[in-house]
C-alpha cells in the first residue's frame, strides 16, 4: 500500500499539470494548486477504497506498477512522434504535438496500466517479485531496442530515429514476455540481481568490438549491435544460471530502526515500551 500511495502522489499531481495544460495556465502560482490538490486526493482516495473493500494480496503494488509501466508508454509515445517529426528542428509542417498532447497522452497511458494492474492483480495475485520481474523487462527491452535500433541504422543521421522506434518496440515486447513468464515463474531477489547483472556484463563484454573499426571504413554505430546481443546473451545465461536460486531466509527485506509497543497494565492503564537497534 505505501507503493500505492507514494505512485498515487505521482500520478495526482501528473492529473494536475495534464489538466493545466489543457486549460492553458501559465500563472506558476495558479498552476501549482491542481498538482498539489490531486496529489493529496489521490492516496486519500486510495485508502479509503482499501479501507472500504481491502485490496486483495499483490493488487495494490499491481496497479502501483501499471500506472508507472503505462506512464512511461506515454512518454514513450510522445517521445517517439517527437523524434521521427524532426526532434529539436522540427520542420514548419512536422505535425509535432505540442506538450498538451504529450501530457494527454501520458495521463492515459498511466491510466490504462493502472487498469490493466489492477485486472492483473485481480486475476495473478502477482508476488512483489513477479513485478520487479515485468518491470525489469521493460528496462532490458528497451536497453536491447534501443542499441539495436540504433546500430541497425544505415546512415548514423538516422540512428536516433532507430534507437526511438527499437526501443519503443522492444519495451512493450519486454513487458509482454516477461509479464506471460511470470504468470508460471516468479524469480527471486538473487535471480534478478544477476539478470541484471548478466545483461550489464554481456553488454561490456562485447565493447571490443569496436577495436575492429579502427583504419575501417564500416560505420562504427553498426557495433551497437553487438552490444545488443551482448547483453541479451548475458540477460539469458544469467537467468539460466539462477533459475532456481533462492533468496535466504534470514535476510529480511527491511527492518524498522525501532519498534514500539504498548501493553496493557495489571494495575490499569497501559505500559508503553520500545527497543531499537541500538
């Protein structure tokens, strides 16, 4: 639920610039007052919601990670319309979207994944895990897409255009196979860590390649590619290799810095104690 909340501020104060921009409000201290109002009702409402009809489990920190995944596709959109109609030197006819589309566009790419999160908890009962995992795809897909897009470029002034549309492709194709692995396979804390790792080793292993470019005539970008698959070989041997790892059970996840509790007294009233790691 604190993930719900903390996302929950986000996404009401993103409501707020969105419906600013809609308005046309260029006054910075009228501006600030939906930002500020949303961000407040949106977890107030959300616990009310929780309080009224409890969440079930994995459904707060499902729709807590749709909203983030669906934000980011709107921004993506956006990003992409922005870099293929020319960038920072649009042409007077580039048809690029000013900034209440871009926001427009993120308000409801937020808000279909909230939606879809929430269907997907509902359904899943997802482990915090499982989300880590969808959303640790979207990060590699994109990583992978975006080098990919990028080398794969015939002319380097076209690169950016083919980091924008790899990257866009590879981060919904990374949601969606992680997403359909993690409806029969839930990786632990270990495994993640060395997925990213793996991807991140295999992404530098392959750097030497650029060595061979030296006194060539081939275009030096196209080594991107390797880089690419580099890191997709690691992500893969990496998540072969810890498949079956487990975390430990005596590390917990967090541990408060003191506890406090109140007992009731024999004699009437209550005794009140704390202790703390010191």
């Amino acid at each position: 639920m604190a993930y719900l909340y903390g996302v929950g501020v986000a996404y009401g104060a993103g409501t707020g610039i969105w419906l600013d921009s809609l308005a046309g409000v260029s006054d910075p201290g009228i501006g600030i007052i939906a930002p500020v109002a949303f961000g407040i009702a949106m977890p107030v409402a959300t616990y009310i919601w929780d309080a009224n009809d409890e969440l079930g489990r994995g459904v707060p920190s499902s729709i807590a990670t749709g909203l983030l995944l669906g934000g980011v596709e709107g921004m993506a959109v956006s990003g992409l319309q922005w870099q293929l109609t020319g960038g920072v030197n649009p042409g007077p006819n580039s048809g690029q979207w000013t900034f209440p589309a871009w926001s427009t566009i993120t308000f409801l790419g937020a808000t279909g994944g909230g939606i879809g999160g929430f269907a997907f908890g509902e359904w899943v009962h997802p482990d915090p895990k499982g989300l880590a995992f969808i959303s640790s795809g979207a990060g590699w897909g994109s990583l992978f897409g975006g080098m990919l897009g990028a080398g794969g470029a015939s002319d380097p002034k076209y690169s950016g255009n083919g980091a924008a549309i790899g990257g866009f492709i590879s981060y919904n194709a990374g949601i969606a196979a992680t997403g359909f692995i993690s409806l029969g396979y839930t990786p632990s804390w270990e495994a993640l860590k060395y997925m990213w790792l793996g991807d991140v080793l295999g992404t530098v292993a392959t750097t030497p390649v650029y060595l061979f470019y030296i006194n060539s005539n081939n275009t030096a970008q196209h080594g991107l590619i390797a880089n690419a698959l580099g890191g997709l070989a690691g992500l893969g041997i990496a998540a072969a290799l810890t498949a079956n790892l487990q975390d430990s059970p005596t590390t917990s996840s967090w541990t408060p810095p003191f506890t406090v509790a109140a007992m009731p007294n024999p004699n009437g009233g209550a005794t009140l104690t704390a202790s703390g790691m010191w």
